[in-house]
C-alpha cells in the first residue's frame, strides 16, 4: 500500500520550484550510461507520476534524451530536476532536487547491468537488468505481458 504525500524542491540557484506527490515514500537509481552521463553518476530518482506541479516554468528546460523520455533541467543553473516518460507523463524527480527527503527509503536500482564496476552501494535494494525495464515498460504501457523482440 502506498502513501502519497506532497514535498516540495526547486534546482540550485532557486528559479524553479515545484511540488511533487510522491506515491510511495522511497527512491531508486538508474546507472544506464545517459543518466550516469546527465547527473554525473547514479541517477538518484523518486517516483511521481503525473503529481508534479511547477511554480513558474520560464527557466525551466526540457531535453529530449530519447524517443520516449525527456529531461527537465534548470536553464538558469543547470540543476538535474527529472527524467519523464513522454507517453505517459510520469516523472521520475531527482532526490537531490527536494528541500528533504531524509525520510526516504532507497529502494531499487535499474539498469544495474551497466553499473560500472568503480562503485557499489551496500544497501539491500530491488535490483532490475536494462531488458527487465524495457519488458515492465512495455509490459505496463500494452496492459499485457511484453515479449523480448
């Protein structure tokens, strides 16, 4: 079961501010190479959905990383603020970006098959391969069971 809660967050130098309704209290990280690339390591995420309002979104910016995500970003400081599936809306908010999230728990890791070997984290988390993503992914947006292929 989980608790949705609203915490609020904005980048470095204060441009963008935003409140998000987490659905559950907890983050996980991506290591897939774009996300270690964007934030400089892990990508340390919590789950949102479409529950994200922004406060005035003139600095904020949005990259399109792929074909089915974005990224938003602070144009001003250039503050990692989410990563979002662009077919369904749900951002995934970068855990650095909330005023406190001390009360979170870490939870998973994905894309752990591209987790270079400099770095492991000790604790005991759901860990997900990049196909296991992709087939959940598919697997959600279908309403079915996604077949590799």
């Amino acid at each position: 079961m989980s608790v949705e809660s609203a915490k609020h967050g904005g980048c470095l130098c204060g441009a963008v501010r935003f409140t998000a309704t987490l659905r559950q209290h907890k983050f996980g990280v991506c290591h897939c190479g774009s996300c270690r690339k964007w934030a400089s390591g892990p990508y340390f995420a919590v789950g949102c959905g479409r529950q994200v309002t922004f406060e005035d979104e003139t600095e904020l910016a949005i990259y399109a990383s792929s074909e089915w995500a974005e990224r938003g970003f602070c144009r001003k400081c250039g503050t990692s603020l989410f990563y979002r599936l662009r077919d369904a809306g749900n951002y995934q908010m970068a855990l650095g970006a909330f005023d406190d999230a001390g009360d979170l728990e870490f939870a998973s890791q994905v894309f752990i098959d591209e987790k270079p070997a400099s770095y492991d984290f000790a604790n005991a988390t759901r860990k997900m391969t990049g196909r296991q993503v992709i087939d959940t992914y598919l697997a959600e947006k279908t309403g079915g069971v996604a077949k590799n292929g």
